[in-house]
C-alpha cells in the first residue's frame, strides 16, 4: 500500500514538472505568433506620406527598423541605410510611437509576384552617332615680355616739374643716412594731409637740362630714392616709415603719390623713322655701358612706347675730294640697343640692353632697320 502511493506521488510530480517546462514556451511563442499576425495585420504602406523632400512614415507602437526595412526594402538587412538617412534617430535600437522617419525606399529591387520571366535579349540597331566638331580655339599671338625688377626705381625727365604734395624735414634720431624701414616726418599741406596707409615716391630734382648744341630747354630730371608708407597724420607734419629704398634718402626730398608698375614690359613694334640722341644718364655718370638707366629726347609726341626697342649708331663723315672741305657722311655702324621703359611727351627713360662701345650724352639713336 506504502509502496503504491509513493508511485502515485512520484507520478503526479512528474506531471508537474513537465507541465511547467511546456507552459511557457507555449505562451512565448503564442505571443510571438500572435506579435507577428498583428504585425502583418497592419497595413503600414497606407500610412506613408509623400513629400518633395521623400516618403516619410509615423512610427507605432512595435515598430523597429528591421520590420521597416523589411517592409518598404524587401530585406530586413538594409536597416544601416535606413538609419543613415534619418540623422535624428540617435539610437538604431531606440524608436518611439510619434516619431516621423524618411523612407530609405531601394528602387533597384522589387518586388515580384509571380514566377520571373526569363526575357531573350533584342538586338536593335543603334542609331549613328554624331559627332559635332569641336571648337577651334582662337590662337592668340604670343605677346613677348621684358622683365625689369628695379621699374619702381626709374625717374624721367619732365619740362615741368610734378608738384610735390610734402617733403621730408627730418628722420627720427636724427639719421643721415635715411634707408629701408627707417622712419622720416614729412612736411604737409594742412589743407591736403596724407593719409595713414597711402604710399609716396620720394624724389628729387635737379638743375633744368638744356640742349648742349641749341641751348633749347629740355626739361627737368626727377630721380626717385625711395617708397615711403604714411603711419600717422597730424595737421603740420606725418609721420612715414621706408618701405623700399633705391638710394640714399635726404632730407628735403618731396613725396608724389606712388603709382605701381608692371615689371613685365611688353615688346612693341617700334616707331618707324625715329632718329633721337641721349640726353644724360640717370646717375649723371659719363661713361655709359650696358645695363645702364639713360634718357632719350624723345617722347610720346614721337610715337615712342614702352617696350620699344632702338639701335644706338655712330656715323663718321669723310671727305670725297680732298680739295674741298665738305664731309659726306658714310655707312651707320650699329654698337647698341635700349628697351623704352617710360614715356613722357617729350622725353623717354630707356635702358642699355647692348653696347660694345662707350656711349656717351649726344650719342643718336634710331629705329632698328627691318
């Protein structure tokens, strides 16, 4: 009878046991039957808003992005896409009921219902290509140049002399020698005070210039020193500091507003029939070579341009009969050739590309024969 009942209750427990295994799992996937038929129940392609900007939908309650990009995607696995292309979901994990996301919708695949159809391939002719024939560029003439580092530096001879807008009196700690980044005080119009920031080329002049064989006056030199930077103003004097010198600064040298020039020179044809002579050099040194800064007595009124360039000749006379003293003149001998750098109306600065002789004031000047 003892034994009976211990095999009843060792039945029963059994039982017991094995239903409370099965009980759960049941009700697990119960739920998660009954999750997914609610799931597909719901239809959330009608609930999908378009946009100019996108497809845009509202997130329920049970909603994940993998169940969305299974549904608007046809995998499941293109969820990254959809969370990339909404910015605001900080979390991939974490969407909330009221949340509006942008559709990440793929185009490229689709959905099929139905067996696939294989296609056999069509050939079809394509139609000819035409071909439009391309622009010709325009060929431009190729413009030489004449580089000049030291533009900034060359003076000119005017007849009438510029008019100085201040003048240096004086430099701090009493310099005499006045150069680069040095600072000077200029004398000023009160009426027309410098500007801070404006730039001034300091220059000087010398005696008139006049023509050694007529006497007839040529004009005045202006020989420019240095560029100078307004700092401050007050109503009698600026003060100014030497941002580039090209020779020793003085005291009393007059300030013109700086006007910047091109270091590239273009060449240009040369005026044809011009016969001119030097005037002087720059440094007023008397014995010119190559490489030298002089003046010509010809200007813009001559036809004469920057980037021009002239022959520097000699010509020597002979007598034909030796019974009287009338010279004839023989052949031209070429020995030079300059570069105009400048023009005034009636005078030019050029520079000595060439000379295998000693040229000197008076020494003429013509157009190179073609």
């Amino acid at each position: 009878m003892g034994s009976t009942n211990r095999l009843k209750t060792a039945f029963i427990s059994a039982i017991l046991v094995t239903a409370l295994f099965l009980f759960p799992l049941n009700l697990c996937a119960e739920g998660k039957d009954t999750t997914s038929q609610a799931v597909s129940s719901k239809n959330i392609e009608d609930e999908v808003i378009e946009t100019e900007t996108g497809f845009y939908y509202t997130v329920k309650k049970g909603d994940t992005l993998w169940d969305l990009s299974q549904r608007f995607s046809d995998s499941p696995y293109l969820w990254p896409d959809l969370w990339s292309d909404n910015s605001q979901i900080a979390n991939p994990h974490l969407i909330y009921p009221g949340q509006r996301i942008r559709l990440f919708l793929r185009k490229d695949i689709e959905k099929q219902a139905g067996p696939v159809i294989e296609e056999k391939a069509i050939e079809t002719k394509a139609p000819p290509i035409e071909i439009e024939p391309e622009a010709i560029p325009e060929i431009k003439p190729e413009v030489k140049t004449f580089y000049f580092a030291a533009i900034d530096r060359v003076g000119f001879i005017k007849k009438k002399p510029v008019t100085p807008e201040g003048f240096i009196f004086r430099a701090k700690e009493d310099k005499k020698l006045i150069s680069k980044d040095d600072i000077v005080y200029i004398g000023q119009d009160k009426s027309n005070p410098l500007a801070p920031g404006s730039k001034y080329t300091v220059f000087r002049t010398f005696d008139p210039i006049k023509d050694k064989k007529t006497g007839d006056y040529i004009g005045i030199q202006h020989y420019f020193s240095a560029v100078v930077e307004i700092t401050q103003s007050a109503p009698r004097f600026a003060i100014a500091r030497v941002i580039r010198s090209f020779s020793n600064v003085k005291v009393n040298d007059r300030l013109m507003p700086y006007v910047k020039r091109s270091k590239n020179i273009a060449r240009r044809k040369s005026q044809g029939g011009l016969l001119g002579e030097v005037i002087s050099a720059e440094e007023h040194n008397l014995l010119i070579a190559d490489n030298t800064i002089v003046f010509i007595n010809k200007g813009k009124k001559d036809g004469v341009k920057p980037g021009q360039r002239y022959n520097v000749f000699y010509q020597k006379k002979s007598r034909i009969d030796p019974k009287t003293r009338k010279k004839f003149p023989l052949d031209a001998i070429i020995f030079g050739e300059l570069l105009v750098l400048h023009t005034e109306e009636t005078t030019s600065t050029v520079f000595i590309t060439k000379a295998d002789r000693n040229i000197s004031p008076g020494t003429k000047i013509c157009t190179p024969p073609e």
